[in-house]
C-alpha cells in the first residue's frame, strides 16, 4: 500500500513529459522519442539494423531510396550500352559514349572535326545515383572532392542524353561539384571533409534505415540490454517510428529531401543536423518559386509541396505514409492498393465519381489516372512522375500557357521564416537558378527592413553576399569598412566576397589578406586557393603565387584554371617547357577554354612557332568571346 502513491506520481510526472512533448517547440525542443535531441545519439548503420530485422532490410533494399546510391558496376547500372550509345551537345560540338572496360564505367567524351577526333577526354566513373525507375547519374571522384559527369540515362524512354543542368549550352563538362544539400537527400550521411565544399572521406551505398528512423544506438544500446517493447501495444521510444510522430513532425521526415526548392539553413545548422522527429524548420527553411503555370507545371522533388495543396490534404489529416509504405517499392505495390486507398476516404468511386470514361461509363479503378496523373517536371527531362497535386482533372483554360515569376513561397514552415531568411532565399534563387537582378533587388529591399537593433553579423553578410552578386564591388568594400563591427568573425564566404571586391579594385594587399583569411578557413578549397594565388600574382609575389597553384593542383590535379595559371606563372619564370605542358593539360581538359588558347598561342608566337599559334587562334576565334585576339592576329602577321 506504501509503494502506491509513489507509482501514481512518477505515472502523472510521466503524462505531465508526454504532455509536454504534444506541444513541442523550436525554442525549447523536446520529444518523447530519446534519439532526436539527445547528442550522445549516433549513427549504427544499416548493417546492424538488419541483424534484427532482415525481413524489412530486404523489402526496403528493393525499393527507390533502398537502391538511391551505390558503387558504378554492371549490376547497379540500369542503362543501355554499345557503339549506338552516343550523346551528342550540339551546342558545345562534343560527344558523349559511356562504356564498362571489364567492371569499369567510363565515360568518353571527344569532338570530330572534318572526320578528324580532334579532342578526347576519358573519365572513370566511381558512383551510379538513382534506383534506375526515373534516372542514372553518374558521379566521380578526385581525392575525395566529388563531381558530376555531363551525362545520365533516362530509364523510362530508355536514352542517353546530357543530365539535369547540363542541357541548353550550360553544359559544365566535369566539373560541376557535389554539394552537401545533393548528397544528403541522394544518399545516407557521409563523412565529410569541411577544410572544403565537395570533399567527402567517406560515402555510404544508398540511403539507409536510420535516414528516417534516426541515429540508432540508443536502440541498439537498449535491446542488447533486453529493454524490449511490445510495439503491437505499446511505442518503443528508443528510436523514432514515423507513423507515432504529429502530422507535421511526420510530414518533415519525407519533406527534407521530397521538398526541393531554394533552401536555407538556419544560422549555425547543417545539412547533416536534420533528425527525424523535428520540424524541418528546427534546421531549414525551403522556398518554392511559384509562377503563373506551377498550377499544372512542377519540379520533380515537389511531393510534399503538391500535396500540401490538394483538398485531400487539408480537409483530413493525410500524410505522406497514408497512402506510402516506405519499406516496400511502389512497383512491387499492387494497382488496386492505391485504389482503396482512395476509397478509404472517398467510399466506392461508383458512388462519388463523377468523371467518365472514353465510352462515357463512370470508372471503378485507377483514380489515379485522373486525379493524379502523370506528368513530365519542369527541371529533369525524359522523365514523367505522377502529379501529388490531387484533384479533378484541369481544363484546357485552367492551364497557363505563361510562366512568369510570381513570388518565393516558403512550403516547410507555416510560420513567416523572417527578412532574413527569405532575403538569403532570394540570394539563392540568383545564384543558383536564375541570374534575374530583380531578385537582388528584393532582396536588398528585404534587408533594408530589418530593425536597426536587430542587425548582426548575418545581416551584414547578407548585404556583402547581395553587393557581390551585384558586381557592386565598390559598394561592397565602403559597406564592410562602414559595417566592421557587425562582423567580428566572418566566415569563409564573406571573407572571400570582401578579398575578391578588392582584387576587382586592384587592392591586391587587402585582398590577400581576406582571400588568405577565406583560404585558412577552408583550407583545401580549391578556389578558395586558386583566388589567393592569382591575388599572389597580380600583386607580383610570383613565388608565392606559384606555391598556391600547385597547392590546388596536389588536391585536384584537373583544376583547369590552376593549371592555366600556373602555366602563366612558368611562362614568366623562363620555364616554357612547363608552361606549355600545363596549357596542354588545361585544353585537354577543356578544348574551349579561351584563356588556355590565347596564352598558349602568346607562347608560340614569342617562341616563333607560328603554325601553332595560329591554329590555337582559330580554335579561339570559333568561340563567342574574342578579348585581346586581335593582337594575336598582329604578332602572327608580323611573324608571318
């Protein structure tokens, strides 16, 4: 009789937490679910999640996020191959042919000229990403900084064509970097190197258990223990099960990679910071660009979004996992299955539907068919994804034929994010999809209406980031020295923006100094050094700037402007045997780089080797831009 009320008190101080817990806030943060706050929480992998439940390891290895990213083989690859497999730029006259060479992928990349191959470049392949329903894309790897080849398959129609971004002669051949915001949706955390941008030491073979149930070693650490639970009665909360997460804790899990849009860290977050059990707006925030045709034009990876705007969504309390089972693959998921689910809700589509078939019959099957149907997006070509905007089918009027910018809307917090936030959204939008200086002008206006006490470091780094953008180098320069205060301690980035003002302002002492502060930060980011030697070189510290640009080249030796740079640099030492083998490295890697032609053609032309410089002259005056040729042009005539 003793013991009972202390058994009632620690049950009202348990409903008091779990309580608590219902009303979780980003100011507080608290969950009843052990492995979201806790930081001594960490990553097991999947390997030991299988040791206990092998059955669910094995349907999820089956599905689209099981098989999201592996090792490039034979077995991974999803694509077509043979002399057929040819892509073609026309806009960049290069070719394109994947090819294995025993159990490695290769791809070739070379242009014909007159029957002749003029240019040849041959890149092995490290990694295969996508499961293979929608896409393959393939990336590779130089000293852990990691990259995207120019070229991805196209499993539905079955082609080979330029990958997403490459296309419409922005075609950055192999040097398109991946970034933290890509990895991490496309695969299970890696260990990242952040002395960099793209630079991982290791990388995992696809997305795994604990991407969506958290770090499980409080789990782990408990079932070794024997703490086991009951879950057909009761929740374990040593890990996170979704479907016991609130609506929108349970909607963050799906929406931080199903969700993509312009995002934006929250001050002092990563990428890698995300746990389930959270809001996404805990850790970011994501804009959608709306224009006046996203009612019927959409992104691939804007489920949660089109959801979020079905009626289906706001009059019930539907989530993602109401219709998605994410351990089982959609094809292997019956066809009547996402029918009752519909008539879970709708009761039989006979009584409610009032649609018609082509023989004018009212349909018992597929809804949707109609109601979601399925569409190309508007950023990944060749592929076609079933609409998530659920709804009647639109009419011929209701599709804008228009697609005009309208407004950034913030989709993963309903609360308004602040200046800041949607400022550096703006900021993102112009960097990174559209170089339109409207959005600078938005943003600069968001910025301005911040309150003067609440203007900081981030504010200030805005505005820095805003002027560079800008080109606004001047305006840049006069805002820091007016504005040092606000930024006792700025990060890499805005050291570099303030270094790269003044080198546009030929301040070459004050530009080494941040580009030096920028480097020391990021230490083994490539253009961070890369912007250090030629702020070296233009401030006439030859030596120094030579050290810094085969600095670049030890991590990254197929750094095109650090060798174009450094062949300059032993062009001037009296080294021309060195000079023109890095120029020849530059061009191999890149035919068309302006810079590598012109200077190159400089050294011939002082070594009086005129057919090849004039060669060189020509390839250069094939392209858009001429700087500087026409003196070319002069030396090689009175040479001639």
């Amino acid at each position: 009789m003793r013991k009972r009320p202390i058994i009632f008190l620690v049950l009202i101080a348990g409903l008091v937490y779990y309580l608590g817990a219902c009303q979780w806030g980003v100011s507080s943060p608290q969950s009843p679910f052990l492995n979201v706050y806790d930081s001594t929480a960490h990553y097991v992998g999947m390997s030991t999640c299988k040791g206990c439940h092998a059955d669910i390891y094995a349907s999820f290895m089956e599905t689209g996020m099981g098989q999201s990213w592996d090792k490039a083989s034979p077995h991974k690859s999803k694509a077509l191959f043979g002399e057929n497999q040819i892509v073609f730029d026309s806009t960049n006259n290069l070719y394109y042919h994947p090819y294995w060479k025993d159990s490695t992928l290769h791809i070739l990349e070379y242009r014909k000229e007159n029957g002749k191959v003029t240019h040849q470049r041959d890149q092995v392949i490290d990694y295969i990403v996508g499961s293979g329903q929608h896409t393959n894309s393939h990336l590779f790897s130089i000293n852990n900084h990691l990259y995207q080849a120019p070229i991805t398959f196209y499993t539905q129609l079955g082609i080979w064509d330029l990958a997403p971004g490459f296309e419409n002669g922005q075609n950055s051949k192999f040097t398109r970097p991946i970034q933290q915001e890509c990895i991490t949706c496309h695969n299970f955390y890696p260990s990242v190197d952040n002395r960099a941008e793209n630079t991982y030491t290791q990388v995992p073979n696809g997305i795994q258990c604990e991407r969506c149930h958290g770090p499980g070693s409080i789990h782990v650490e408990q079932k070794q223990q024997g703490q086991l639970v009951d879950i057909k009665t009761q929740i374990d909360y040593s890990i996170v099960n979704p479907r016991k997460l609130d609506r929108e804790r349970q909607i963050s899990v799906c929406q931080r990679c199903h969700l993509q849009g312009i995002t934006v860290l929250n001050e002092g977050k990563t990428f890698f910071d995300f746990r389930p059990g959270m809001l996404l707006s805990e850790v970011m925030h994501t804009f959608i660009p709306r224009y006046t045709d996203s009612n019927s034009n959409f992104i691939m990876a804007s489920h949660a979004d089109r959801m979020k705007m079905s009626r289906c969504y706001m009059q019930s309390q539907m989530t993602c996992l109401s219709c998605h089972n994410p351990h089982i693959s959609v094809k292997k998921t019956s066809a009547n299955y996402w029918d009752q689910k519909c008539q879970s809700c709708h009761g039989n589509a006979g009584k409610t539907c009032t649609g018609r078939d082509d023989k004018g019959k009212v349909p018992q099957s597929n809804c949707v068919s109609c109601h979601m149907p399925m569409s190309g997006s508007k950023d990944i070509p060749h592929v076609q994804i079933h609409d998530h905007y659920i709804r009647k089918p639109l009419s011929t009027k209701e599709i804008s034929s228009i697609s005009k910018f309208v407004r950034l809307a913030c989709v993963s917090d309903q609360s308004n994010p602040g200046a800041l936030t949607e400022a550096n959204a703006y900021l993102n939008l112009f960097e990174e999809y559209e170089s339109d200086k409207t959005y600078l002008k938005t943003a600069q206006s968001l910025l301005e209406k911040v309150p003067q006490d609440e203007r900081g470091n981030r504010w200030a780094s805005l505005q820095i980031r805003c002027l560079f953008l800008g080109e606004s180098y001047q305006s840049l320069i006069d805002f820091y020295q007016a504005n040092q205060s606000l930024l006792a301690k700025p990060d890499a980035w805005t050291n570099y923006r303030i270094g790269e003002a003044f080198l546009h302002n030929e301040q070459f002492a004050s530009a080494i100094q941040f580009l030096k502060t920028a480097r020391d930060l990021k230490p083994k980011d490539l253009d961070f050094n890369n912007k250090l030697g030629e702020a070296y070189f233009k401030n006439k510290q030859l030596a120094l700037a030579s050290a810094q640009f085969k600095q670049v080249l030890s991590l990254n030796p197929n750094h095109i402007s650090a060798n174009v740079n450094l062949a300059w640099c032993e062009h001037l030492s009296g080294r021309d045997v060195e000079s023109i083998r890095y120029y020849k490295t530059a061009l191999n890697l890149n035919p068309d780089y302006y810079t590598a032609l012109t200077s190159l053609a400089q050294v011939y032309i002082l070594q009086k080797n005129y057919s090849a410089a004039k060669e060189l002259v020509l390839r250069a005056k094939k392209l858009k831009l001429h700087p500087g040729i026409e003196n070319l042009e002069r030396a090689l005539k009175k040479g001639v």
